[in-house]
C-alpha cells in the first residue's frame, strides 16, 4: 500500500492530547499558534498519506482557531502552499490581506511561508468535530511561481462544480481509502494530484486576470481597508508594513488611496480618531484614562494624539469627553422625561 501514517489522541491520557497535537503540527505542517476551546481534551485525528512529490493530510479536530505569526515565520522555514478542503463545519480564512468565509465544500490556499490565520468550527448542527483534507504543495512542483500564486492566497474555490469537484473527489478517495493503491504507484498517483491541483489553480489566476482593472482596484482597496481596522491598535501600521503585507510598493498604495481623494496615513489617523471618539463618550469607558484610550487605538504619543484630536473637534480629548458625558447624563435624568399623559 501507498505509505500511511494514523495520529489519534484517543490512545492518550486528555492531558497530554492538546500538547501532543500542537507538535505533530509543528513537525508535519506549517507551524502554528492553536487555540481551543477543548484544549482540555483535545480529541484528534490525522492520518497522513504520501504521493510521491506531495503529502496529503486527512485531519478531523475540535473547532479551533490558528495563527502563524510573523514570529513563527522567521523561526521556522517553509517552502510549500497549502491546499485546503473543507469537509465538515465552516471556517475563516486568512492572508496577505484577504479574508474569507469557508463553507462545507470548499478550497482556501495558502503560502507557508507567509503569516496566516485560520478558523474551523463543527458544522452548526451540534457536531463536535471539523474535519479537512490538506495537500502540502512543494514550491516548484506546480508551473506557477509563489509570487504569481499570490491573487489566490485565502481565496475561496469551489469544489462542487467544475475542475474543483475532480480535484475534490481525487483527494477525498484517495484518504478514504489508500489501502487500495500500491506504494509502486505512488509517484504517479501524486503527480496526477499537481496536475488536477495545477489547472484548477490556473483556471482561478485567469479569472482573476480577467477582471476590469477598477474592479480589482476596489478588491485590493477593499482588502487594505479592512486590514487597517483590524490593526488600529497596533503602533507599528505603516503605509511599509501594509505595502508589504499586500505584496505591493509603497508607491502603489499610495496611489491606490489617491483615486480615493485621500492619504494612507489620513485614513489611518481618521479611523483611530473615529474609535477614541467613540470610548470618550461611552459612559462605562468613564474611568478610563485618556492617554489609554489613545494608546488602545495605535497613539502612542499623548501630546500628538492631543494635537491631532484638537485639530480635528476644536476640543481637547477630555473636554470633549466631559461635555459629551455631561449631555448624556442630561438627556437620560428624569427631569428631562417629558409626562405624555393629560395636563389639567
């Protein structure tokens, strides 16, 4: 039979299996930061099946959510994409600025090499377990360069219909059932897998290709935005370290916002000041102190965040809190509930 593998923590004590699965990804995958809510007893299953140039990996797991940090990617060299089926639950996917909602019967790829994030849940109708068929891609097994590959990073495929449902079934079958494939045909059985895997990734890149440039213009702009406001509190959101996360020139976007009649760093400033606005006025914010709010929303330096804010509202922070507090309290007393019953 085709080389074989089985990893199930049901033969460990519960203790030891959230621990004993973390290392088996860090081994056999890209590595990850994972967190459950069933650490506690993590009930995991992974069985591994070789072809030749590629691995493919049949998981099913507890609902989880995963990252691979900068961090871990300075730390730890990979060099192959990640092709993933979703076969029970749904998830999130994530990378190189696009996000995406995965459903029962769909693909995500992702690079490896590059920080990810990654949810999966149980299907919603009160199953324990998700459950993925994952095939490691080596750079250079496939006819499209990782740069070339990038348009794709965190996409969603179908696998239903089309190219995506043979590649589908061609994985599926084979993990169902490797017992009935020879080691000796395992080299052959892998690379048919690239060359399904190959025109399905090439069928996507060429609708990609084939969009009005304005409507990719607002895909990317769409892409940058929402990173932004996920990392608004981050000290370190640059126009550089957005480029780079984008894989585009600092140059480009910055003309990508100046079709917006905007500047990057105005987007930024506009969207953490819309976010300190909003916990000055909240009223069980109260007791937080402004320079804490200012520094929850990316401005490190008080006398900046005082001078920008003034800028923008002719008020101080605090004196834009006090009279925004001092309305509410107003408009909420009950002097200022008006009796809407007869008057005599």
């Amino acid at each position: 039979m085709v080389h074989r593998t089985v990893i199930d923590t049901e033969h460990l004590p519960p203790a030891e299996r959230f621990g004993m699965w973390l290392d088996l990804v860090a081994r056999t995958s890209a590595p990850l930061r994972i967190r459950s809510d069933h650490q506690h007893d993590f009930r995991a299953r992974a069985e591994f099946v070789e072809l030749g140039p590629i691995r493919l990996v049949r998981y099913r797991y507890p609902s989880l959510e995963a990252v691979r940090t900068a961090q871990l990617v300075r730390r730890t060299e990979v060099d192959f994409h990640l092709l993933a089926l979703t076969t029970s639950g749904t998830g999130v996917a994530g990378q190189a600025g696009r996000e995406s909602q995965l459903g029962t019967g769909e693909f995500t790829f992702y690079d490896g090499s590059r920080p990810h994030e990654v949810s999966h849940l149980g299907d919603g109708n009160g199953a324990e377990h998700a459950a993925s068929i994952v095939a490691l891609i080596p750079y250079g097994s496939i006819p499209l360069t990782p740069d070339r590959l990038t348009p794709l990073l965190a996409g969603r495929m179908s696998a239903s219909e089309g190219i995506g449902a043979l590649v589908a079934q061609y994985l599926t079958r084979i993990t169902s059932y490797p017992e009935q494939y020879q080691q000796a045909d395992a080299e052959r059985l892998g690379g048919v897998a690239l060359d399904l895997i190959s025109t399905m990734l090439g069928r996507y890149l060429v609708a990609e290709d084939e969009m009005p440039r304005e409507v990719r213009r607002q895909a990317l702009l769409a892409q940058v935005r929402a990173y932004v406001q996920r990392r608004l509190g981050d000290t370190g959101l640059t126009p550089a370290t957005i480029a780079e996360a984008h894989h585009i020139s600092v140059r480009s976007l910055h003309r990508l916002f100046e079709e917006e009649q905007t500047t990057v760093a105005s987007y930024i400033r506009e969207l953490r000041l819309a976010r300190c606005r909003r916990d000055l006025t909240d009223p069980a914010l109260a007791h937080r102190p402004v320079q804490a709010v200012a520094a929850r929303w990316g401005f490190r330096d008080k006398a900046h965040f005082s001078r920008a804010f003034r800028a923008a509202h002719q008020l101080t922070p605090q004196a834009y809190r006090t009279l925004h507090l001092q309305q509410a309290r107003i408009v909420n007393s009950p002097a200022s509930v008006v009796n809407s019953g007869p008057t005599y």
